[in-house]
C-alpha cells in the first residue's frame, strides 16, 4: 500500500475515533448561561427609530425645562449624597414640567425627549473607556456608569453588554427619572436586551429576580428561555426537573450540548450550586 494510502486510512480512523467520542455521552456542568442574541435587523430598527425621534423634540421652553431638570438630577446623581429635600423638590419640578410638555405638545414630544436623552448618552459614553471630561458629560452620565457596573454591563473598565442593552438600561433610568415604569415604550427587541440581559447575565442577583426577569424576556420572545430556565431549575436544586427539561428539548433540537448538559445537570445534583 502507498504511503498516501495509509495516511488515508490514518484520517478515516482518526474522524471515526472523533464521532465515536461525540456519541458517547459526556456530562458537562450546567453552570454557563446561554448568551443574550439580539437580532440585528430589529436592533438597527430600534436604534433608527431613536435617532428618528430625536430630531422632533420641540425646541420650546417647556422642552429646555425638562431637559436641564433632567441634567441637573444626573448631576446631583453623581456626586453623592444630597438632601432628599433637593431630591423631592426635583421630582416635583419633573412632574410639573412633564405635564406642561405633555400638555402643550402631545405625549410624542415627551417620547422624543426621551429618544434624544438616549442619542446624548451614546454621543458622551463613546466606549466607555473615557471619564465624563466636563459639567455637562457629568450631567448626562448621572449614576449610569455605576449601574451598569452594578449589573455586569461594564466589567473591570470594559464594555461587555450588547450597544443595545446599554442603550435601554439608559433609556429605563431616564423613565425612572421621569416616574415611569421601567421599560415604558419598549420595544419587542428592547424588551430583550433589557430583560434578557438582567435574566442570563445577572451574575451574583438573586435568583427570583432573575427568574422574574427571565419569564419576561421569554415574554418577549427572547432566544434562549428555555435552557436558561433548565439552568434556574439546577441553580435552585431542581435538578430532576432541570434535566428533563434540557432531554426535551435535546429531543427537539437534536444539539449533543443540550443531551451533555442534561447529564451534567444530574452530577450537579451532588455538587454545591453556585450562580454563574
């Protein structure tokens, strides 16, 4: 036999020893979350939108008066501690002035207010890399660098979160400002990368919140629910339910991760949970 015979065969056995040892089911620990996908044509759609609504903020006083109370909190924001006097006189003022907005120009000047408070963070955050350089910076970041700190959207300096979920963990402390819900005006998409940020990489918050989280995201038609609830399932010493979960849906996808998993699940069984 010629020698490139033997290096043929050499492969042949080589690939068949590779899939004997996929086949073979190898338990893998069920501690990494699925990571948050976001689709891209609905998050260029999203961030157009904002863009798009940025430009109709009506350039009237009762516009210039919400925004410089909204500048003047974030500037209060970030240079802790202040009187919850100064506090609630703000929030007053927000309320007033709001209503006067709202009043005089319809809610979609308020919706372009919040789009543009949105396009003025991206413009002064950059990559993150860089500290707020003067009053106004200061006044735009307010506190947000700490809460993306807080849930694990910036780690050690860097940017580690989607531009989109950034964009909406800004966009929902400009609601809490204003006393709105949270994620007021969200869209499907934003929806995702608010709550699917908070459920699959919300490392070290409690589980229940997390959980609370997740179901919103699947709500939301988040890519991933279903095997990060398997994954809850192990982090709350379910790990019988966990697994047949992951066989489910093994059976459905036919992915040899999601059967290793499965396996891994019932050796967790045995270890200490920790969060991921």
């Amino acid at each position: 036999m010629t020698e490139s015979g033997l290096k043929l065969i050499a492969w042949v056995v080589a690939l068949s020893l590779i899939g004997a040892m996929l086949a073979i089911p190898q338990p893998v620990d069920p501690w990494e979350m699925p990571s948050l996908v976001l689709g891209r044509a609905a998050v260029s759609d999203a961030v157009r939108l904002d863009e798009t609504l940025a430009k109709e903020v009506p350039d009237t006083d009762e516009a210039r008066t919400l925004r410089s109370l909204f500048l003047d909190h974030g500037r209060s924001e970030a240079n802790p501690p202040y009187e919850m006097n100064e506090y609630d006189q703000r929030q007053a003022a927000i309320h007033l002035a709001t209503a006067a907005l709202v009043e005089k120009h319809g809610t979609a000047a308020f919706e372009a207010m919040r789009a543009a408070a949105v396009e003025d963070f991206v413009a002064v955050f950059g990559d993150g890399a860089d500290e707020a350089r003067d009053d106004y910076e200061v006044s735009v970041l307010g506190g947000i660098r700490e809460i993306l700190k807080q849930y694990g959207a910036v780690y050690r300096g860097v940017v580690v979160a989607p531009p989109l979920t950034l964009r909406v963990f800004y966009k929902a402390r400009w609601n809490s400002v204003h006393r709105r819900p949270f994620v007021e005006a969200f869209s499907q998409i934003e929806l995702q990368a608010y709550w699917g940020w908070l459920a699959l990489h919300g490392w070290g918050k409690p589980l229940p919140k997390r959980e609370d989280a997740l179901v919103a995201f699947r709500e939301a038609g988040g890519s991933g629910s279903q095997e990060a609830a398997a994954l809850f399932d192990v982090l709350a010493d379910r790990p019988d339910r966990a697994s047949k979960s992951l066989e489910k849906l093994y059976a459905a996808r036919g992915e040899l991760r999601l059967r290793n998993l499965a396996l891994g699940t019932l050796h967790a069984a045995l270890l200490p949970t920790g969060s991921p």
